[in-house]
C-alpha cells in the first residue's frame, strides 16, 4: 500500500487529504468562532471538490491500487453522512451528493478489508454521545439512511486492481465481526 515509486506522490496526496479531510472536519465541529468554522468549511469541500475532479478519471488516488492515501481518505468518507455531515456541521453536500466520491467511497467499501469492519451503529453512538461540546443531549439520530453503502458502482471500468500485485485480505477474525444489525445493508431510514 505504499509502493517505493509512489511514495513521494502517496505522501503529497495523504497530507493535503489529512490536513483538509481527516483534520478539516474536525476542525469544523470544534471550531470557536464562526470564521474559524467556515474557513475551514471552505477549505473541507474545497478539498472534496479536488479530490472529486481527481478521481473522475482514476480508480484511486495514486496509481492502479488502492494505496496508504485511498486508505488515510476512505476512513473520513465512511464516517461523513453518519457523524461528520450532522454533528461537525460539514453540510454543504452529503457524501452520498457528491457522485465521484460516493462511487469511490462505495467501491472501497465494497472492497474485502474495508466495509466488512465498519460498524455504522458504533460510528454514530461514538461521536453523538462523547463529545458533549457540540451535543450536550447525547442524543443520536437516527438517519441517516446509510442502505445505499452496497449499491453497485462503476469504478471498476476505469481500470486497476485494488490489491495490484498483493494478496486481498482473508477472512475477518471472530472479534472482528461487525453485528450484522450494524452492517450498511441493515441500517436503515429511522
């Protein structure tokens, strides 16, 4: 996931993604100010506009497989409409509005290794009940509907292999298993 010969590219790619991404939406919901919040709101879907038009015409970010970049990206996409859309106030368009990073995002899901350890229920509980902050009540909503995670996409028509030369990931551990009433395909409206 880090091959020699991308490296510098992986690394360009993986800091602009946690610096505007992974960091950008954590910034947003802890903002103390409202500049400070819409700046970084600008900066988030500025980047997530970046990241789209890259995309539009390539599998993954770097390359022809998934690499440490699609990987540092997929953990913040996954946890966009569940946590980051509605308690971080990172609502100009939901992941799932946003059709090259939604079928990205689906495509990795849909990939062994990513979406079968994804727990949506324990995503939403987590971020609605610790930070107090934002949400004092700790109530957790119950949207949104989340079912559309196994949709089919058509990434794979741009070419690639998600493990390249390497070996996919074998089975899940028991203590890895996600509950399947926590599972995309069970989550549902309300």
């Amino acid at each position: 996931m880090y091959p020699e010969a991308l490296r510098a590219e992986i690394d360009e790619v993986a800091e602009l993604v946690y610096r505007d991404v992974n960091n950008g939406v954590y910034r947003c919901g802890f903002a103390r100010s409202q500049r400070a919040y819409e700046q970084s709101f600008e900066l988030l879907f500025a980047r997530l506009d970046w990241l789209s038009d890259r995309l539009a015409a390539r599998r993954y970010l770097v390359g022809n497989s998934i690499t440490e970049a699609d990987v540092r990206l997929f953990t913040t996409l996954v946890r966009f409409d569940p946590a980051y859309h509605g308690h971080f106030k990172c609502n100009l368009r939901k992941l799932a509005e946003m059709p090259v990073l939604w079928e990205y995002a689906r495509d990795l899901f849909q990939t062994p290794g990513f979406g079968d350890t994804v727990d949506f229920t324990h995503i939403k509980q987590h971020y609605y009940t610790v930070h107090t902050g934002i949400n004092p009540t700790q109530i957790v909503p119950a949207g949104p509907d989340l079912t559309g995670w196994l949709d089919p996409h058509q990434r794979a028509e741009l070419g690639g292999r998600p493990f390249g030369n390497g070996t996919p990931p074998g089975p899940l551990h028991d203590s890895e298993v996600v509950p399947a009433s926590h599972t995309a395909h069970r989550i549902s409206r309300g």
